[in-house]
C-alpha cells in the first residue's frame, strides 16, 4: 500500500454460504478512513450477512478482514468493538426503562460499582455531545425519547466504546426528513473528526446526498464501487437489479368516482388507555388512491386494524358504500369485512400477512378459506386450494414458482407479491395497503406499485399507508398526514413536497415559516412518535 | 438458515434420542450391578415377544394414543394442555356413569355411548381452564395442572359417598356384563388364533379411528387450518378473521375430549369399574408422546406403541430382574427426558452436521 494511508476496513474474498444459499460470495472492498461509504442493494442481496461478519455474528467461510492495514480475526462482537467498529442498528438494542446514561454505560461497567463508570460516562457523554452535535439529555429515559433520539443514543453508546468506524444499518427507515437531515449532519461530524462510516441502505438519495464512495450489491456479489460523485441514482439502481428500472410510476389522472369510504371521528385506545386516533375523518372515493402518510407509531396501524377489522374502535362512524360498518360488536372482524369487499394487504405480512410455516398454497387462501371455491363440503379442496396457487404464483411471477414452499422461505419481495395477489385479485371494493414495500426489492416494488394502480383505473378505492415519503407521493392522488391520532392535512401529490409533508408528519401544520429542527424532534419526543 | 431434511427431522432425531435415552439407561442399570444387554433383552422380549406382550404393550399405547392426540391438538393451537390426567379422570367418570346407569343392550350400544360420555366429560373439565385463558388470559399450564389435583380430590369424594360400592374399597360397582368390551382375545378366537389373555380391547381401534380423524381435523378441515394458523401467528388469525377465543375454546374442547377417551380403555375396556385412579400417569406420558410424535397422529401413534412398550418391558423387567421398580420408571424418565426436553441438544448438532455435509461436495470451500 505505497499510496496513502491503509483502508480503514479491507475484506478480501469474502464468502459466506447459509446451506445452498450463497449470501455473500468473494467479496472484496476497500474502505478509506475519513470516508463514508454508502452499501446499497436490494432485499436480500447479501449487505446485512457482510456487515454481520465485519461485526463477528457470523464467521465468513472464506476469505479474510483487515482493519487498518493489519489482518484481524473477529469471532463475536467483543472483537469487533476491540477493533473500534461500532454498530448501530436498524432495530436498536436498548434498554427501554434504563435512561441515557445507563445504557451507553451497559455492558462496558468497570469495576464494581456502578457510580465510577457512571460518573466517567457523564464526563464523556458532555465532550463527545459537544464534539459532535450529538445532544441528549443523559438522564432522561429511553422510553421517553423519540425515535431520533434513540438512534443518538446509540451511536453514543459506539462511540462510547471508542468505535472508529461506525456501521449504520437502514438507520433513516424511521424518521423523519427532518430527523433525518440531522442524523446526517451528525455523520458528516463524525466524518470531518476523522471517523470512518459505513452507511448501508436501499435509499438512492442518501447515498447520493451524503456519501463519498459507494459500492453496489447484488445477490451477494459486489458488483461495483464507484465514487457517488461520478455516478447518478438511475445508474446504481441499474446496477441494483441489473437492469433499468422505472423509479416513477406512470399513471392517468385520477377519475374518481362516488365515495366509497367514509370515516368520520374515528376514536381509537390502546390497551393502556391511551389515545391512539383522536377524531379522525376522511373519505376515500371510488378509483382513488388516498395516501397517509406520517412517521411510523402515529395512528396509522391503528386505523388500517380498525378497517381491516383486527381490533374494535371507541367511537366514530365508518361507511363502505353508504352502509355502515360494525366497529364494535360481533360483525367488527375480519371476517365480515372481507365478506364486505374489504381487501387489506396489512403492515407486517410476516406476523399478520402470512403463516410464514405454511406452504405457499395454504397462504393463497389465508382469510378466504371459507371461500365455497376452496371447500368441498366439510372438508378444504386442497387440489382447488394449489390451482388456484399456481395460477397467482404464475401471474404474478412469484419466485421460486413453488406453492410446496413455505412462506418462509421466500424472498421478502417474493412475500408481499403472495399477500398482493391474494388481495387484489379479490377485486375488492376498498383495498387497505400498509407499507406495500417495505423490504421488497426495486423489481417488486415497482411491480406491486402497477397493481394498485391497476387496481384505481379498474375503479376501485385504495387507502395507502406508507412511511415512504417517495411512495406517498408517486402513488397517491391525495395525501393526508397524520400526526398524533389526528389528520394534519390533505395535500395533493403535484401541489405539496417532500419538505411540506416532512412538518406536517412533526406536527407543524403553518409550514411557511422557518421551523428549527430542534422543534421538530421535540414535537416528535412528544408525541411518542416512535416506532413499534 | 437451512433446515433439516424431512426424514432426518421426523425419523433421525427421535431415534438419535431414543439411543441416547438407551446408553444412558444401560449405564444405570451397569451401575446397579445388572447387565444392560440382558435387561434390554428382556424388556424387548417382554413388550413385543410374545401375544402377550404385544397385548399388554397395544393397551397401554391405546391409553398414550388418546392422551397424546389430546396434548397434540392443543399443540397446533400453541396451547400446552397438561391437564391430560384430570381430563382423563374426569372422562374415566363419564364412561362410568354411562356405564352404570344407562342399561345398555349390548357393548355395540355401549361403546358409543361411553364414547359420548367420556368425551363430554373430559371436555367439560378443559374448558374451564380454557374459558379462563381465552377471556382472563389466565395461563393454561397453570389452570390446567390445577384442574389435574381438583379432578383427582373430586373423584376420591365421589368414590367415598354417592358411587362407592358396598365393601372397604373406594370404588363403583362393577359395569353390568353386557357393557364389557371384547378383547383381542376374543376377535382372534373368532378367527382361530391362540392370543394371550390381556386387557388389549376394541378401544384399540377406536384409537386408530381417532387418529385418522385427528388427521382430517388438522389438515383437511377448516378449523384445523384455523387452529394451526391460530397456533403460528394469533396476530395472522386475527388478521384472517379468526376468532383467538373460538379456536382457543374448540381446541381445548377437542383436547379434553380426546383425553377423556382414555377412560374407555381403562375403565370400560380393563376395570370394568371406577377406580380411584385409572388413569396412572397416561395424561402426563402424552405430553411425551406428543413431543416425540411431533404433534403428527402418525408420530403420536408410532410414539404411543413405543411407550407402551417402554411399559410393559418394564413390568417385565421388574418381574424377571433384581432391578427396582424405581429404576423402570427411571428408564421411562430418561426416555422422556431424552425426546421431549432434550430434542435440541440433538437437533443443534445434527443440523451442523448436515450443512457441513452439504458444504463438502464443493471443491475449494474450506469449513471455516
């Protein structure tokens, strides 16, 4: 290495095999220390299995890691803090009713008191908030911070342990623009100190926005690095899914038709009582797509289970075509609501969507088993049950084309076009959808997008639940915003921004004035707006 | 990650266990001063050496059958139903009463109707710990362990007042004569072969009946696509319009009932009377056979008879040997211990074992 200094992290032929599956395969790359360095690829294409390795939960089978210029073995994690890498996760590990302080402090205690390590902790805390614009109360409670903060705490706690480098995985997925302006204002301070990142994501525009190098993954291969400032987002997406793709959705205006849907001071608590809508109203009109937009934990999920039937509502009134829908006796379930011409693709396929131990075949009827087309008297047509598989797995270009797999097997994308096939090929008169494409690969996602927007031209209402600001705005044909349990806003799609809906989902609906960012996050703090 | 092969999952790992459960036995008995090839010797010729064996071995995996398609259909509803032996206690008392009281014609009348009342009663007792899970969210482990001491104080109170018989024991009166159950004895009689005489009755074949019928339930029928769902994901079934309180209530109903079929065996089929306890740990044994039987009637069946087995050589063995009475139910422990509790110990391993082998064939790749 003759030319300047030793990468900051080096692998050399990494390869990883899960049984048949090769996630990471000869795997080289090469990270300059004061860099960030952007990974990007789709779902499943082998980023988090490489970021594990580096980070000791898994062993490679092949191939070898050097840090600073000098091979490094990194069995467990305690390794890889030893070698100053830090992680920040994209689910983060702490502990909720510990404050501040305590978690960064958890897990590197010295001696046998608590107060030492505390008291050195605190002196710490202070220089590195200072040194990095990373502030936080070290006595406040995790369970009372927003998710922005959280993430903070975090990247304290790896810097806390004299990470070098620091690993963020999908770390924008739950917050908000403004939240995530901040974070990445904290990066480039991190950057400029001299730190290395490692950004992994699936979002074109950070990489473009904030990295410097960035290297491109494909089913578990590298198939480029490129320095982001000679590249161009159509580019990487290419290089993505090794082929171009369509990033807007092309679309007709909108006819929309008589209201389908009407929610008027819809009223939702949850188990403790708290408020989760507070008066919600809105309607959604035949060939419509309504999308809701707002950050994740602020009465979306709630309103999609109390449409989709998964849970009864408190008060307020709900009509599907002029009829009234039972909210809260014995017809409120999922069951009626299906029978009702309700179809809901909900928000976690693989805790509600699907039985991720059952065969493919056995999910394609899951919720329409009672469907006479799948029964033969008392017992299920279960050859009626597998044609009708096959042939949604065929239309839909499931993959593997395999209804004796189980669900769990398939790809996150291959997941969601189970559970869309199933719904939409339901023809039903209102289609609930929650994060459509969350973790679903660029293919799918566009591939999804086209149904339901085949589904509006067939005349059929939509209702849209995303935390993707970029899907809110290509699908929609009018926004709402919810923030709070409340609807901030409706917006239209070719009349409103990114940075509009941004305050708006924070709760600050006089969107011309300057807002501080600071405002933002403590109205987010307040409203528990925090991810499930 | 990759999982296992099918065969190696339902085949491998319960035999791997069994061995193990076997060598350890064998060091046991070795430490008492016995030789543990004789004893296996012994055990294997007295379960399944002679018709009498098979009798005896046959009755006791028809008792396991039924408590162990009971801890089975809990167990697809991720219910864990270990209130077998007060279901199966309580059935004993229906069978009795339909016994008793009802003047049956012939057995052909009687074996269905004890069917009914046994059912009926084991059901019954379930569902009280099922109604409290479904609406309190009290836990069914603890109810149902519970319910097993309640059913038992209730039967002795029962066996001391109301249905003692005249004498000393606390017991009913003897069933009259035509609700006996013919034995295996007789059918083969019929046809002109010798059969030891044994308890092994009709009850055998309502056993199999059951477990192609637990079969259809689970995996033909709506509910048991509705219960197995349930038992994955209850948010998925509430998702689907499934009802967490119905299909924790049928379930449970199902499970009692088949438990509470015990009793026609071991009431209707080899007392012939109301016992303090007919029930002899079978309740608890189906826990072990449900495990080893992966909730699958066919596993439950092969794991039944193996219990049996496990039974009857081991009443042998006690009979032929020095060995203690204490050390079969050890051997039964271990074999308990081995499939049930310890399955992972084996699975983790063997799971190792079958992606290094799959890895080898590849040139190049090193292990690690």
């Amino acid at each position: 290495m003759a030319d300047g200094p030793a990468p900051a992290i080096e692998l050399r032929g990494i390869s990883k095999a899960f049984g048949a599956v090769q996630a990471n395969k000869d795997i080289s790359i090469r990270v300059m220390p004061g860099t960030i360095h952007g990974i990007i690829g789709e779902n499943g294409a082998g980023k988090s299995t490489l970021m594990s390795i580096l980070y000791g939960f898994y062993r490679a089978d092949a191939g070898e890691i050097l840090i600073a210029g000098r091979k490094t073995d990194i069995p467990d994690s305690q390794a890889a803090i030893r070698a100053g890498i830090g992680m920040v996760f994209q689910h983060f590990k702490l502990v909720e009713n510990f404050t501040v302080l305590e978690n960064i402090v958890l897990g590197a205690e010295e001696g046998v008191l608590l107060n030492t390590s505390l008291g050195k902790a605190r002196k710490l805390l202070r220089q590195l908030s200072d040194e990095y614009e990373l502030h936080v109360d070290p006595d406040a409670l995790i369970e009372d911070l927003g998710v922005g903060m959280q993430q903070r705490v975090e990247i304290l706690k790896a810097l806390y342990r004299q990470a070098d480098i620091l690993i963020l995985d999908e770390p924008t997925g739950v917050l908000t623009p403004a939240e995530a302006d901040h974070l990445f204002r904290i990066l480039r301070g991190l950057k400029d100190q001299g730190k290395t990142v490692v950004l992994i994501t699936h979002k074109l525009r950070e990489i473009m926005e904030i990295t410097d190098t960035v290297s491109v993954m494909r089913r578990g291969q590298m198939t480029a690095t490129v320095r982001t400032a000679e590249t161009s987002p159509e580019k990487l997406a290419e290089l993505m899914v090794g082929r171009k793709v369509l990033l807007q959705v092309d679309k007709a205006p909108p006819r929309p038709g008589e209201v389908v849907l009407k929610v008027e001071n819809l009223r939702i608590h949850d188990e403790q009582g708290v408020e989760r809508l507070r008066g919600v109203s809105f309607d959604v009109r035949a060939g419509e797509v309504l999308g809701i937009a707002g950050v994740a934990g602020n009465g979306q999920s709630e309103l999609l289970e109390v449409l989709g039937g998964m849970r009864p509502a408190q008060g307020g009134t709900v009509q599907l075509t002029g009829e009234a829908l039972d909210l809260t006796g014995s017809r409120s379930d999922a069951r009626t609501r299906r029978a009702r011409g309700i179809a809901h693709v909900p928000e976690d396929r693989q805790r509600e969507g699907l039985i991720m131990d059952f065969h493919a075949w056995e999910n394609v009827g899951f919720g329409y088993h009672d469907d006479p087309a799948y029964n033969r008297g008392v017992l299920m047509d279960n050859d009626a049950l597998r044609r009708d598989a096959e042939a949604k797995i065929a239309r839909f270009d499931v993959r593997p084309a395999d209804c004796w797999q189980k669900a769990r097997n398939f790809s996150g994308g291959n997941q969601q076009k189970i559970v869309v096939a199933r719904e939409i090929e339901r023809d039903p008169v209102l289609l609930l959808v929650g994060q459509p494409t969350r973790g679903v690969d660029i293919g799918a996602i566009e591939f999804i997008h086209q149904q339901i927007v085949a589904l509006r031209d067939a005349g059929r209402a939509v209702l849209l639940v995303s935390v993707e600001l970029d899907e809110i705005l290509s699908l929609s044909d009018r926004i709402a915003v919810m923030f709070d349990g409340r609807i901030m806003g409706e917006r239209l799609p070719d009349t409103t921004d990114e940075r509009e809906l941004g305050l708006l989902m924070a709760g600050i609906t006089d969107t011309d004035r300057p807002v501080a960012t600071a405002e933002v996050e403590a109205n987010l703090a307040r409203s528990g707006g925090k991810a499930r | 990650m990759d999982k296992l092969p099918r065969w190696a999952d339902v085949a491998l790992i319960p035999v791997v266990n069994l061995v193990l459960a076997l060598i350890v036995s064998g060091i046991v008995v070795t430490l008492i001063g016995e030789n543990p090839f004789d004893a296996m010797m012994i055990m294997v010729n007295g379960a399944v050496g002679s018709t009498y064996g098979w009798g005896y071995t046959l009755f006791y995996a028809t008792n396991f059958v039924f408590t162990g398609l009971a801890v089975a259909v809990a167990f697809h509803a991720r219910l864990f139903n270990i209130g077998g032996e007060g279901q199966a206690q309580l059935g004993s008392l229906g069978v009795a009463l339909v016994c008793l009281y009802i003047p049956w014609p012939h057995w052909t009348l009687a074996l269905p109707g004890a069917i009914v009342g046994g059912a009926l009663f084991g059901a019954a007792w379930a569902a009280i710990p099922a109604y409290l899970q479904a609406r309190r969210g009290s836990h069914i482990v603890i109810t149902t362990i519970m319910f097993n001491f309640i059913a038992s104080a209730l039967l002795v109170y029962l066996l001391i007042t109301s249905l003692k018989a005249p004498g000393m024991a606390p017991e009913t009166a003897r069933f009259p004569e035509a609700t006996y159950l013919p034995t295996a004895q007789d059918f083969f009689a019929a046809i002109g072969i010798p059969f030891a005489r044994t308890p092994l009755n009709v009850s055998f074949i309502v056993a199999l009946i059951a477990c192609w019928l637990v079969w259809l339930l689970m995996w033909r029928m709506r509910l048991g696509y509705e219960i197995r769902a349930f038992g994955h994901s209850e948010p998925a079934a509430i998702y689907a319009g499934i009802s967490p309180f119905r299909i924790t209530m049928v379930a449970m109903l199902i499970s009692g009932a088949l438990a509470g079929l015990m009793g026609i065996n071991a009431v209707m089929g080899e007392q012939q009377r109301l016992l303090q306890d007919n029930v002899l740990g079978a309740g608890f044994v189906g826990i072990a056979v449900a495990l080893m039987g992966r909730s699958h009637p066919v596993g439950v069946l092969l794991a039944a008879i193996l219990f049996g087995a496990l039974y009857q050589g081991g009443a042998e063995l006690e009979f032929e040997t020095s060995v203690p009475r204490e050390m079969v139910v050890v051997i039964q422990a271990l074999v308990i211990l081995f499939t049930g509790a310890l399955d992972g110990m084996v699975r983790g391993p063997l799971e190792k074992a079958f992606l290094r082998y799959r890895k080898q064939p590849k040139p190049g790749v090193a292990a690690e």
